[in-house]
C-alpha cells in the first residue's frame, strides 16, 4: 500500500510568515477542494504521567491567538488538559497530499465564548451536549434517548442552557509544521518555530 505524491512542492520562498495566515491558505484549498470535514482534526493530548490519547474534534475557530474547539470540560480530553496544558494537532487533506501539524498550550475559553458559539448549534446538538457526561461508563443507549426526550420537552419552548461542564479551548501554537508530499518520499517540510521573542522562525526539517 504505497502511494506516489505528484501534486505540488513547498518552498520556503512560497510560503507567509505568518503560519496562521499560510494554515488559512492551505484551509481554504481545502475547503475549496470539497473534502468531507477539512475541519476534522486529531487532538493529541496527554495526563500528569505522560500517558497519550488522541481522538478526532472538529476545529471551530482561528485567529492570531490559535485553534479553537470545543468539548465537555469533564470528558478524557478535558480532565487531561486540565493536568497537562500541552497538546497537539494534525490536519491531514490526504487529496492534496498535505498534512500540518501544531504543538502548543491549550487554555480554556471564557464562558461567555463559550456561550456565544453554543448558542449557534442546532438545537438537538445542544440538547446532546447537556445529555451526555463523556467518557463515562453508561448502562447502553436507552438511558441517553430518555433523558434526551425529556429535555426536548422541557426546553420545547425554551432555549438550551449551556451547561457547566461544556466550553471551549484555544491551542496558541508554538510549533506548526506544514508537509507537501512529494515523489520517492523526498517530501517538503517547512517548521514555523515560535521564538523567545514572540517572531517566528522558519526552517526546512528533512523528510
């Protein structure tokens, strides 16, 4: 199972120096290019002890101060982001044969950011989220429906509170990587690294 990426290189020279705005670029092609979910993303993190886990999340938000995305404060990743603040990202567009990977500190957004970016879920998401304490051991799916229907009418009128234990986390990024697959895997590599004083440095790693 070998593929031979064709599409394109990356050169120092063609990229921003800023990597937010190169990761808008690169996001949009995505988007442009119709992929399912170019959002969907992998979020490495880890506990007090050094153990790893990942899972996919969906980004929700960029600017100059990071990736956002959102999540139940309570659930595996939350619990380890609240031992270990630092975590990764990678973003893999396998049609463009690109893939960019982050690295940095996760804080928490405020509440009322949180709230902001709630209040814009479908109904039945919001619904899901007060439902559903993640990560926990549950006795099977009935118990999720029930509740879920008791609060379809209790809020049938109303809008869904943003639970306590739902919000958001922004990732300031001190690393991202962007890779360009290229033939005989000889593939770019192109590193932003977040200096001491606040600039970044850009540099070409080997394949």
């Amino acid at each position: 199972m070998r593929e031979s990426y064709m599409l394109a290189g990356l050169r120092e020279e063609d990229v921003d120096p800023d990597p937010i705005v190169q990761f808008g670029r690169w996001f949009e092609q995505a988007r442009a290019a119709k992929l399912l979910e170019p959002n969907a993303m992998t979020l490495a993190t880890a506990s007090r002890e050094g153990i790893p886990s990942a899972r996919i999340v969906l980004l929700k938000g960029l600017g100059e101060g990071g990736f956002t995305f959102y999540t139940n404060y309570e659930s595996q990743k939350g619990r380890e982001l609240n031992e270990n603040p630092h975590a990764a990202l990678v973003f893999y567009w396998g049609p463009l044969e690109r893939q960019v990977r982050i690295t940095g500190i996760v804080e928490r957004l405020s509440r009322e950011e949180s709230a902001a970016y709630f209040r814009t879920r479908p109904k039945g998401h919001r619904l899901g989220a007060c439902v559903s304490r993640q990560s926990t051991v549950v006795a099977g799916r009935e118990p999720l429906e029930r509740e879920l229907h008791a609060l379809e009418e209790q809020y049938a009128a109303s809008e869904v509170p943003l639970p306590d234990f739902w919000g958001g986390y922004r990732l300031k990024p001190e690393s991202i990587e962007f890779w360009q697959g290229r033939p005989n895997r000889l593939h770019d590599r192109i590193r932003y690294q977040k200096t001491a004083g606040g600039a970044w440095n850009i540099e070409r790693l080997s394949p």
